[in-house]
C-alpha cells in the first residue's frame, strides 16, 4: 500500500519545514535572534526547558508538538512554524499556552509566579484573511479597553505572505525569508548558512529519518484502526438488520465472540 505521506528529500529541506525548523532554532543564537526581531525585545539569554515527562506524552497522543520552546529570566516563548494553513489558531494557541503553564505549576511554581509568556505562530498564509502582516491579542476588558486583565500572556501570529505590508524593517525582512526563502540580509543569511549546514550533519540526517518512520508509524496506526471501526460498524448494521452472528462474522471476517461483545 502506498504511504500517503512522503518523506521529503535532505535536500530539499527549507526553514519552514517542521523538522528543519526545530533544529535551526535549536541554535541558541539564531533563536534569540528571531524572537528578538519578532516582538522588538531585547532578552538576555535563551535556555531549552524540557517539559514535564508527565505532560510530554500528551502532546503525542493529541497529535500536536511545541515546535521550539525556550524561555529566559522573566519570560516563556513558544514558536511554532505552520507552513500550511491550520483550522482554528486561535484554539492552537490556547492549548499550547495551557500545556505551558501546566508545565510551570508543575515544576513547582505557584500560579503567581507564572512567567510572561508568548505564544508565536510564523504562517507562510494568512489565516484571517484580513491582510495583516502581524496579529497580536491580549485580553482586554470588553467593556474598557483601557482596563487590561494583567495575566501576561500574548498571542501574536505573524503573516509572512502580507510582508511588503509590514513597515518594521527587521521584520519584513524576516517575513519575506519564510515566505521566499530568499536571504537578503545578514541574519537570514545566517539561518539560510544553517539550513545548509544541518544537511550535512548525519545526527540530523538520522533524527529526521527517525521522526518521519516515527510519524508514519502513527499514521499507519490511525488508518488501521479506522478500518477496525469501521468493519465493526459494518457489523452492528448487519446484526440491526437481523443477520445472525455466523453470517455477519462470514460477512466481516470478525470472530463469533467479538460480534458477540457489539450486541451488548
């Protein structure tokens, strides 16, 4: 059977690619670097927390992965690449800043001791449709917008096919990177010389390999079980339908006793 998802080549990796993308902002530098540009801050350094391995597991199980997550003194940052266009973001957002302040409570800090945080999402499209280069939200009382909740926490989802719009310099410069892949200055150039660099080294080269077999293992799984429940579907019907358990276990190659446990 055919797999439905392809490993794409080395080769033809680009920064945006999910794999590649984790491993360059893997590079301390360069990573502080795109999140300085990006909310036009200076932090002091970057450190790479692990989660909790207790809450780890639950990103596999649901499917969704913090693509780079680092944090400094006083403040937390998920950055997360979408080079497709994603249904409900903004449902995204909250469950990735849910898993990272579950992580915080858990390491043992009090909820006032929560850090500022930002949740990053750099898309090659726009997911609004409303020609923004950059989205920024924070709650805000609806009724005085001057009255602002102080939970510290900041959703910004960053357009790069609106980047001509953007009039931040380093950003448009940025933006234009992700959407063109063309480095035209010296940090993309940078990150740019990175992507080319990974290429060559074989941990990388083994790691994707691993987390492509990883991930179609999973598919491979999910399309299994689908067909299970949908043979088992089959089987209720033909029962409801007045068919015996011999000729419905004949019928969809299910043993006597499991059409036995779908009459229950």
């Amino acid at each position: 059977m055919k797999e439905s998802r392809l490993i794409k080549p080395i080769e033809e990796l680009v920064f945006t690619d999910d794999f590649m993308f984790g491993a360059v902002m893997r590079e301390p530098e360069i990573c502080k670097g795109v999140i300085e540009r990006l909310l036009r801050i200076k932090i002091d350094h970057i450190e790479y927390p692990e989660l909790q391995k207790s809450i780890s597991p639950f990103y596999s199980r649901k499917g969704v992965r913090l693509d780079v997550y680092v944090a400094n003194s006083d403040k937390v940052f998920d950055v997360e690449c979408q080079s497709y266009k994603v249904e409900s973001i903004g449902k995204r957002t909250r469950y990735y800043q849910s898993m990272i302040d579950i992580d915080s409570l858990m390491k043992g800090a009090d909820y006032s001791e929560l850090k500022e945080s930002y949740v990053i999402f750099i898309c090659m499209d726009d997911p609004f449709e409303a020609g923004l280069p950059v989205y920024t939200f924070e709650r805000k009382c609806s009724e005085n917008e001057s009255v602002e909740l102080g939970d510290q926490t900041h959703h910004l989802i960053f357009n790069a096919a609106a980047y001509e719009s953007e009039d931040d310099a380093e950003i448009k410069d940025f933006l234009s990177f992700v959407k063109k892949n063309k480095a035209e200055s010296d940090f993309t150039r940078g990150i740019a010389n990175m992507v080319q660099t990974k290429k060559f080294e074989q941990s990388f080269v083994n790691e994707y390999l691993a987390w492509n077999l990883h991930d179609r293992d999973v598919e491979r799984r999910g399309r299994q079980q689908g067909i299970i429940e949908g043979v088992k579907t089959t089987a209720r019907n033909a029962l409801a339908m007045g068919l015996t358990i011999a000729q419905v276990s004949q019928m969809t190659g299910l043993s006597l006793s499991e059409i036995e446990k779908l009459k229950s």
